[in-house]
C-alpha cells in the first residue's frame, strides 16, 4: 500500500511540474466546450429562430408570385427582399450577389408561372369534367394543352450554404407551391361550377398535422438543446485526450531514466501504473466537474441554455469514471509500446481524433455510411458517447447503460493487461 501511495505521489508532482499537459488536461476541455457549444447553438438558433434574408426575384407579377411571396414573408426563419436599395432586383444581379457570399439564397420565380399553373388547372378540370359528364370539348382540352409549357423555379445557394439548410428550403418551397396550386384547384371548380355553396363550405385545412414528440426511456417527454448534446461528446473528447501526456509522461520517463531507477526497487509494473492510473482518474473526474460547473453556472451567461442534469447524476458520474479508465489504459499501452516522442505524440493525437470521429463526436453515427456505423461501435468513445446520451437524452437507467459500461471496463482491462505483458516479454529480452 505505501509502494502505491509514494506511487500517486510521484505522479501527481509530476503532473504538477508540467503546465504544458495541465493546459492540455483543463483548459483545453473547457475552451474547447464553450467555443464548439457557442457555434453550434448560433447555428441552430439562425435555422429555428433568426431570420435569414434571402432574394426574391419575381419575374411573373401574377397571382401565383404574390400567394410565393406573402407565404415566404410567413416562414420563419426566410425574410424575402426583392429590392435592394429601392431597385429592383434582377436573376444576374441575385445571381451575383449569391455568389459573392452576400446572401445564402436567391428564388428566381420565372415568367408566367401563375398562367401556366392555371391553365395546367384548367386542363386537368376539363378533362375531369368531360369524363363525368361526356359533354366537354374535346378541342379545348387539346387547345388548351399546346399552350402548357413546363416552369423552373431557380433557387440559386451560396456553395458554403450547408445541405440541411437546402433540403429545409426546398421542402418549404415544395410545400408552399402545392399548396397554392391546391387552393387554386378548388377555386376553379368552384368557377366552372358555378361557385356553389356546397363547395364553398368545404373544410380546405389541413387534415394531417404534425406534432414533435422526444420520447425518452424514462416516459418523460423532453426537448434537447445544443448544451445537452455538446456537453457528453466534447468531455469525452478531452477525456480521451488525456492519453498524450499519459503516454507521454511514461515516455519522459524512460528518456530520463527514472523508469530504470525504478526497476532498480522491489516493485512490479503493476503498481507503478495503477498510480498513474489513480491519479488521471482523479484527473478525469475532474474535468468532467468542471465542465458541468461550466453548463449549470457559466453557459447561461454567455446566452446558452442551462444544462439540466436531472436525477441522473450518480449515473453520470459512473459514465464518466468508466470512460476515464478506457483512456487511461489506452494511454498506459501506448506509453508502454512506444520509446520516444516523436513517435508517441503525433500518434495519440491523431488516435484521439480518429477515435472521436468514427465513435460520432464529430457527425452523428446514424449519418454516416453502413460501413461506419459497423466500424463505429469498435470505438470506446462511441459507447462512452452512447452512454452519456442515454442518461443525458434519453433519460435512462443503470440497466440501460450498463452494456457500455461493461464494454469501457473491459476495454480498459483488455489495454493494461496487453501493456504489462508487452512489458514482461521486453524486460526478459
């Protein structure tokens, strides 16, 4: 016991008399959450909520381009402009402006939409009507067919414009013109009826709507923000970083000698790495408090939501603790296989951010190809990922992490175990 002790010991003063990996172990986690969780809720608070400006080129003056623009004056996160300094606007002019990174967006609605739609109507009513009653003209079904004539509406994006936002656009124009055109299609049956009352009074609202429900695996229903979803992946990301100094530190320690020295004494490898094992636990914890400290008390004066921890923070807690130790025996393996820095540093770093981008960190797991996501549940940030949002997101309870727990634990026993026996099999060489 006083071996392992005097073990933390050296460790801690080791940690202390290096501020280059304390900056590494504190700062960076912190900054790193607050600059990432800033960026992300800018972003999605400009889709939900600010309105984004786009230009509005309207080249058909009719009925159509007046409802096109009144509903786009109704989206909430569009605001049209269709001048600029009290001109008019133009395709090219629109055109440029997109492509110079003024605007994200330009609608180009072409000349003779509202025409065209119309008498698309009226050919499709005729026909209806010829069918049901035998005594429309067939000469004007035809007529009016050599005058139809296919219309593009132009969206021009910026080339930075990211596809979520085109795919929203998109939807909302697909959404907006069919329901246009469907209110136009009423109104015409009631022309070439004869405006009857008993169309009048029909119910033209939607019949289906749509209601955002967030289900979780505790019942209760709950909305998630960007602080919820930033908070688990970029801990587990400085969590995981904690392998460089590790790595390094044993590292330094072989360079200078004092690993030898410690050959030197009645104590095995074990006991040498469990206090450094002990001591960047501590070290994981903490950084894990600090950022909670920084979501509960800091984030809400910088204009983020609060981070609501709910009654899971014991399970939180364990979450954090497993995902320490599968750093931390990566990290022991890794200074235990490789000799210097040079070799040791560039690879833990690029190791971390490859852990992190095949476990979703960085792009959600669901978005990535079949392959990646099979390739995805070999990385312990993944499972240390998928365990933080089930007590964050989803509410869950011990049985419910208990797989990826179980999968950090062994992982982290996988790792010393290969460290210790790559470290007996080299000494007796």
């Amino acid at each position: 016991m006083h071996r392992f002790l005097a073990s933390i010991k050296k460790e801690f003063l080791l940690l202390l008399r290096d501020p280059g990996g304390l900056i590494i172990l504190f700062v960076m986690p912190i900054l790193l959450v607050i600059a990432i969780t800033l960026i992300q809720d800018a972003t999605f608070k400009s889709i939900s909520s600010n309105s984004i400006e786009i230009l509005l080129v309207d080249k058909d003056k009719g009925k159509l381009s007046r409802e096109i623009q009144k509903s786009f004056s109704n989206i909430e996160f569009l605001e049209p402009i269709s001048e600029i300094d009290n001109i008019p606007l133009t395709e090219e002019k629109a055109k440029l402006l997109v492509a110079s990174g003024d605007y994200q967006l330009a609608v180009v609605i072409p000349g003779g939409l509202s025409d065209g739609l119309q008498k698309q109507i009226d050919k499709n009513i005729t026909k209806i009507l010829e069918e049901f009653e035998g005594a429309a003209d067939s000469l004007k079904v035809k007529d009016v067919e050599k005058k139809l004539s296919g219309k593009v509406v132009k969206l021009y994006f910026d080339p930075i414009t990211q596809e979520t936002f085109r795919s929203s656009v998109i939807f909302a124009v697909d959404k907006l013109v069919a329901s246009i055109e469907t209110k136009s299609i009423y109104e015409a049956f009631e022309k070439e009826l004869g405006a009857s009352e008993s169309l009048k009074s029909f119910n033209r609202d939607n019949f289906v709507k749509y209601e955002q429900i967030n289900p979780s695996l505790s019942g209760e229903l709950i909305l998630p923000n960007s602080v919820q979803h930033n908070i688990p992946a970029w801990t587990l990301f400085a969590i995981f970083f904690m392998i460089l100094p590790l790595s390094l530190n044993l590292v330094h320690e072989k360079g200078q000698g004092t690993f030898v020295r410690l050959q030197t004494t009645p104590i095995n490898y074990l006991t040498i790495i469990a206090g450094k094992a002990f001591l960047f636990l501590l070290v994981s914890l903490l950084q894990f408090t600090l950022i909670l400290l920084l979501g509960i008390y800091v984030f809400p004066e910088l204009g983020l939501p609060i981070l609501d921890l709910g009654d899971n923070l014991g399970l939180l807690y364990l979450v954090a603790l497993s995902s320490g130790l599968g750093a931390i025996g990566l990290g022991i393996l890794l200074g235990t296989i490789f000799s210097s820095h040079e070799q040791a540093a560039p690879f833990g770093a690029v190791l971390v951010v490859l852990l992190a981008a095949i476990g979703g960190v960085w792009v959600p797991v669901f978005a990535m190809p079949d392959t990646m996501q099979l390739i995805a549940k070999i990385s312990p940030m993944n499972w240390g990922l998928e365990a933080f949002y089930d007590c964050f997101l989803r509410k869950g309870s011990l049985i419910d992490i208990l797989p990826e727990i179980g999968l950090l634990i062994g992982f982290f026993i996988s790792t010393i175990v290969i460290a210790i026996l790559y470290y007996e099999k080299k000494k007796a060489v």
